[in-house]
C-alpha cells in the first residue's frame, strides 16, 4: 500500500520558523513532524510512501534518507515550484502508481489511527467512487467549515459545515485532467467529484491540529512533551 504526504508548502505564516527549515521538518515533541506521519503510516501497513518537495527540499532528504529506519521505502518527488496539492499529487503520480493510495498533508497532527481508513481504499475505483475524505470539526480558524457530510457521503453545499482535515484517500484517475508540473488546488478536483456524487468521507473526533503558526506549533509541542514526560 502507498501513501503520499504532501510536504512542498513554504509555510509563509509560520516565518522566521521556516526561513531556514521546511515546515514539515519543525519539531515537536522531539522531533520532525513529519516523522510522527511516517511512524504511524507504518504501523498502518503502508510500504512505500512519496514525499513531494520544493523549499529547502533537500533538509528533508538529508533527514529522512530512504526511509529503511521506518520500515519504509521513502520516494521523493522534487518540485522547481510548489504545484499545490492536486498539482503536486498528478506530478507524483508516476510513482504512486495505478491504486488508490492515502494522503496527507504533512503540517497537521492527528492521532487518528490510519490502519481504519486501509478497508476504504477498496471501495475507490473508477468511474466509481474517486475520494473519501476525513473531516473535523471546524477550528477557530476556519469556523465556516469546507465540506458538508451527509451520512457518508460529503457535498459541497449546505449547511452543517465540516473543516478538511488535509487527510483523504484518493483514486489516481481524480488527478487525470490536471498537467504534471502545474500548480492545482484540490478543492476544485473534489467540488466537481462532490457534484457527481463520488466523494464519501467521515467525520473523525479525536485529536487533530493544523500546525499553521507558530503559536499552534508551540501548543502542540508542549502537548506532546507533557505526554511523554507523563
């Protein structure tokens, strides 16, 4: 099973922190956060996984090498640019491959435990299902929500919001019509699936941070230091 974790941002709100470091490379809890991905895609049964890439690229390279200390083969996909998210996943679909594979974006924190979402990666085929999605409840800073649910399956419009959590698994024909090597939001690709009603998801309720500022980087740090020093 592959995994990708989306790791190309600049982190433009978390400056000074990532003038000199990727964002996903910031530490908490004693280390990278993207480490905290790896450890528990691992654990979920997941074998190879493809990190894409643009600023300062090569730190996480340095860090994380082939991904053998994980139990992992870690392949990376180089951006000149960042593509964004559905960009950067049809750029890497070559070494995804031809299944539908799980994806996350490397600046948030969850302990949701990913061996749940393995048994949906069967569901997805095309021109069936193409995503299911996991949501939250809406942050302080996103109170207006992205998607709404409706039993299993999430739209677009109506009322009951939810927030994306940045976690979804996906089929590589989603990504068909976007161009490798350009920039894409995801949020388009899913409204048009949403609206031939190809898109499930579920809402998940347990621990789940969007490490966008330096000040929820430091809440999630001390979180995590107290729970290993308790």
């Amino acid at each position: 099973m592959r995994a990708m974790i989306l790791a190309a941002g600049r982190g433009e709100r978390m400056r000074p922190l990532t003038d000199s470091t990727p964002k996903v490379m910031l530490a908490v809890g004693g280390r990278p956060l993207i480490e905290w991905h790896l450890e528990k895609l691992a654990r979920a049964g997941v074998d190879s996984v493809v990190i894409n890439h643009a600023w300062l690229g090569e730190q996480i390279e340095q860090r994380l090498g082939d991904g053998r200390r994980f139990g992992l083969d870690i392949i990376y996909s180089a951006e000149q640019r960042a593509l964004e998210s559905a960009g950067g996943i049809a750029n890497a679909l070559p070494l995804i491959g031809a299944e539908p594979f799980l994806a996350v974006n490397g600046d948030v924190f969850t302990d949701l435990d990913f061996t749940a979402l393995v048994p949906h990666l069967a569901r997805l085929n095309a021109p069936g299902p193409l995503a299911h999605l996991i949501l939250v409840d809406n942050p302080e800073h996103n109170p207006e929500g992205d998607f709404v649910l409706a039993g299993e399956t999430v739209t677009s419009s109506g009322a009951a919001r939810l927030t994306f959590s940045g976690i979804g698994l996906y089929h590589p024909a989603l990504f068909r019509d976007v161009p490798r090597g350009h920039p894409a939001r995801l949020a388009p690709l899913l409204r048009t699936a949403m609206d031939q009603q190809l898109v499930s998801g579920e809402r998940y309720a347990g621990l789940w941070i969007d490490v966008g500022t330096p000040q929820r980087l430091a809440d999630l740090d001390r979180l995590l230091t107290s729970r290993t020093a308790s």
